[in-house]
C-alpha cells in the first residue's frame, strides 16, 4: 500500500468518526473559524486537519494547510480576522490533509517549515508546495514577539511529526502526534515511518514540556490531561497487542478486538496490524 492511501486514511478517519456518538466534539462539516485566545485562531472541518493562526503585526504563521480543495475556503475565513501577509507555514507531518494548501501558500509567499523526515517523504510523492526550511530536533522561531519552539521528539503517528511550543502561552500545538481524544483518533502510518510501540514514547517527551493547553490535530483545543488520557490509551493498547501475540492470535483478531475494547478509530493501522507485530519480533 502506498502512502497516498495513507492521506486518504487520515481523512477517512475524520470523517467517519464525525457521525459517531461523540460527534458533538467532532468539527463541523462547514469549515468555521474561532478564536482560541488573544491572536490565536483555529479553523476546523469534518474534512481534514486543523489549521492554527496566530496573528500579529509581523504577519500570519499558519500551522499546517488542509487539504487542496479547501484552499479557497480556509483563506476565506482567515481574511474575516486578518488581512496581514503570511509568512509562515508549519507543517506538523506530511499528510495531505495537512500539506494541501502548501502550494497556494508559497504562491502567496509564505515560508513552509517541517521536519527534515516529514519533507523526504512529501518529497517522494507528487506533493507540491515542498517544505524550504527543515531541522531534525528542534528548531526555534520567533514570530510577533512570540517565541515558538518546534520539536521532533520520535516515531508516532508518522516519522516526521512535529510539536509546535509556544512557552510563553503555555500552549503546544501537537498535529496527529495527538489527533484527538473524544472520540480518541489515532493512525498508525507505518508506510510512513510511523511506529505504535514508540509512540508511546514520543508522547511523555511531549509531556515533558511546560503547557496547559492542547491543539489537537484535528479536534477543537482541549487540556494536558486529554492528552496524558490519550498516552495512557497508547500504553493500554501496547500491552493488548503484547498480550494478544504472545497468546497466538491472528492478525485480524487483534485488529478486531482493539476495535471491540477501544472504539473504531482509536487503533488505525497502515498497511495492518501486522506491521505491530512486526515491531515485537
């Protein structure tokens, strides 16, 4: 299976999960703008990831772009709180629900950052609008007064997810390294580079950070203890499929009875399961 199933799943999460019983949490199918605090915006859609604005008398730093088709529609709204150029376009991973409006952007002038790994991997597929500034563990940028710090810290959900933190906000902006948690969202990528035993990992050197706020990859904002809930699900889902393959079970079992103690979409795994079992041999 390539990657680009793999956007597709990422999408395809989204969307199915927003007719589920917690949609209510879920975006709305209309892209729609609010406010989060003081300069700070985030624009949601059932149809792919969020997109985070912070605003200043510098310009516009967006973090990660949609999806292509919604080009149009996310400036739309941006132009409703701002007319300053962007200058800045952080992409948390290389997912095209997250990247597709790179190629607009830079068209506008924008500067598109990501990690090093996230940008081979846009780069071995059709995608346009490529990252121009790279880093493999941190990189700081300042923006408005505003110090942002942006980190690799391991495999995840791919293995070129950024967090985005803003230290004196006490806020992170963390892509779908932390999709989501109500209903809990995760995609295992392992097509691209992603890893659900590491995972775990990746997340308590997030929690490491000084933060109390979450922007999640594409879930309206919410807290720290959202996302310790969230590792603390990973951790559990780690030692069922332990467990489950020491005990001889099929593939399609554990893909199945993750599903049954979890929820649909907390477990979702490219190309399978087996890639897990895979980690553990």
């Amino acid at each position: 299976m390539k990657i680009r199933n793999g956007l597709a799943a990422t999408a395809l999460v989204v969307t199915l999960g927003a007719g589920g019983p917690a949609a209510a949490q879920f975006p709305p199918p209309e892209m729609a703008i609010h406010e989060v605090r003081d300069g700070i915006y985030q624009i949601l859609s059932a149809a792919s990831g969020g997109i985070t604005v912070l605003t200043s008398d510098d310009g516009v730093l967006l973090v990660d772009s949609k999806l292509p088709n919604e080009f149009d529609g996310f400036m739309e709204l941006l132009r409703t709180v701002t007319n300053q150029p962007i200058r800045y376009v952080i992409n948390t991973h290389m997912h095209g629900d997250h990247t597709g409006g790179n190629i607009g952007l830079e068209g506008l002038g924008a500067n598109i950052v990501a990690t090093e790994n996230a940008r081979r991997r846009m780069a071995a597929t059709p995608s346009m609008g490529l990252p121009m500034l790279t880093f493999d563990n941190r990189l700081r940028l300042y923006f408005g007064g505003r110090p942002l710090d942006l980190y690799w810290l391991g495999r995840g959900h791919t293995d070129g997810d950024l967090v985005v933190h803003m230290p004196e906000d006490d806020l992170i902006m963390a892509g779908d390294l932390f999709a989501g948690f109500d209903t809990s969202l995760r995609l295992t990528d392992y097509n691209g580079g992603g890893s659900l035993m590491e995972w775990s990992a990746t997340l308590e050197k997030v929690l490491e950070l000084d933060f109390d706020t979450v922007i999640p990859g594409h879930q309206a904002v919410t807290d720290r203890a959202a996302l310790q809930g969230y590792l603390d699900e990973i951790v559990q889902i780690q030692d069922m499929i332990r467990e489950m393959h020491a005990a001889g079970r099929a593939p399609d079992d554990i893909q199945a009875a993750l599903a049954m103690a979890f929820g649909q979409f907390a477990v979702f795994i490219l190309p399978g399961v087996q890639s897990v079992i895979d980690e553990l041999e």
